[in-house]
C-alpha cells in the first residue's frame, strides 16, 4: 500500500477536469476527492456527466483540460489497461462479459500480466505454467466467493442479467485493485439478487478497497454510501454525507424533487 493511502490522503484527486462534445460541455468538475477505503456514491439526473467522468477517469476516454490523480500519480491521459494494472479498475452499466466464452475463460482474460500472453512465450508452457496455476487459483475462489463456481464451464451468455453483474465484478477483482469504479450495478438485476451484490460492494469495503458507484436508487445509496457525491450539468453540485445531500436544497431542484427527497429521509 502506497504511502498517500497510508496517510489517508485522497486516493483518487479529480483537478479542473473539462471534457466537450462540440460546444457542449458534457463534464467540468473542478476539485473531488475520494478517500481511501470508503464507499462513494456518484449520483445525478441523466446526463449529468457521471458515465463520462467515470470514462475519463479509467482511460476510456479523454479529457480537453485538467489532471487527475490515483494513489499519488498523475493518471490524466494514461490508456485504460496501464491505469487498470496500477490498481483502479471499472465494470460498465451495460454488461460487457464475453458471451461465447465460459465463465471460467471470462475471469481468465480479467488477469493482468499473464506471460502465457506473450507471443514469444504462448509456446513454453513450461515457463508460464506456475502462474497460470495460481491464475486459476484467483478465479475458482473468486466465483466461489460471488456464488458462481457451479457456472464456471457455463457459457456467460446463459447467465443471468443478475448474474452477469456479479461476473463482471468478480472478473474485475482478479486485477486485485484498490479501487473499484461501478457503473449503476444495480441496473437490471432482479430483486432477489440485489441483496447479494450489495453484500459484495460492502465486503470490498471491508477488505480495505475503495469504491465509487453510480446508482439512482436512493434507498442502496441510503443503505451503503460513506459520501454521496451530486452532479449535474456536468458539475458537482453537493458532496457529503447521505443525510446531507437529501437534505441540500441545490440536489433537490436538480434531482431528488421535494416528494422524493422526503422519502429518501
């Protein structure tokens, strides 16, 4: 563990960051912080910029102006794969698991640096056979863990929406990262599945992992956000505690609504 998250300085340091479609301004947050070992929520109207700023962020896309920090580096303009093997990963809202592959193959390729990767090596299994052993190793645990080790020879196009969720976020972990980006992990997940999947979110908490989600369901923000961060127009409108925001007049108007706010206290 580096020495910023040891000092509990931010992990992740968000600085002027700007990004434009044409002359619209689709993301401008000017200073967010995310403390290590905590579980944020980002929440906003659609199309306040949250999916885009996760983009961003993870390399997936870019930004027109500012800098953005991860355990103390400068990440800003870094492609997605190099900023996953320093440590911060994300899933996506819509569900990105290799349908023709089994689950097994899918936490597989989630693995970074395999040598067996490597064209010069593909061929000396001999070289690489040790680390495919523990590789594997990572992934039967975790599907157990996720209560997916029944489906691990299952084609991933079999599973279940629900399911496809919790694959994603267990092929993310195989990179062992310290934070986690979700994109609304809820979304399309059958009730009797969303229990579980919050369980997961806050067991990574628990294991000293960082997490920001995307969510428009107050009552999981409610029940599981140290901090609950509010955009809108691309901007950070309010950043605090859940009672807090509920309670911000700002996030009202630009998203809870009066009746809504009410329940969500």
């Amino acid at each position: 563990m580096s020495d910023a998250v040891a000092l509990n300085e931010p992990i992740l340091v968000v600085d002027h960051v700007i990004r434009r479609f044409g002359g619209l301004v689709a993301v401008s947050v000017e200073d967010l912080r995310i403390a290590p070992h905590t579980i944020t929520a980002l929440i906003g109207p659609n199309g306040a910029g949250k999916t885009t700023l996760f983009n961003v962020l993870t390399g997936f896309d870019h930004a027109d102006e500012g800098r953005w920090y991860f355990d103390g580096a400068d990440i800003g303009g870094r492609p997605s794969y190099r900023i996953a093997r320093q440590g911060m990963v994300r899933t996506f809202q819509l569900t990105k698991a290799l349908a023709g592959m089994t689950v097994l193959d899918n936490m597989l390729l989630g693995a970074p640096r395999q040598e067996g990767e490597r064209l010069a090596l593909a061929p000396l299994r001999f070289l690489w056979r040790a680390q495919e052993r523990v590789v594997r190793g990572r992934a039967f645990e975790l599907l157990e863990r996720f209560g997916l080790i029944d489906k691990r020879e299952d084609l991933a196009a079999t599973l279940s929406g629900g399911q496809r969720k919790l694959l994603k976020m267990a092929r993310a972990l195989m990179a062992e990262p310290q934070l986690v980006m979700l994109d609304e992990p809820m979304a399309g997940v059958n009730p009797a599945l969303v229990q579980s999947l919050l369980d997961h979110i806050l067991g990574l908490r628990d294991e000293g992992r960082t997490v920001v989600f995307v969510e428009h369901d107050m009552d999981v923000v409610m029940s599981m956000s140290d901090r609950v961060v509010c955009m809108a127009e691309g901007r950070v409108i309010a950043d605090g505690t859940s009672a807090e925001i509920v309670a911000n007049q700002a996030v009202i108007d630009a998203y809870l609504g009066q009746r809504r706010a009410r329940t969500a206290l």
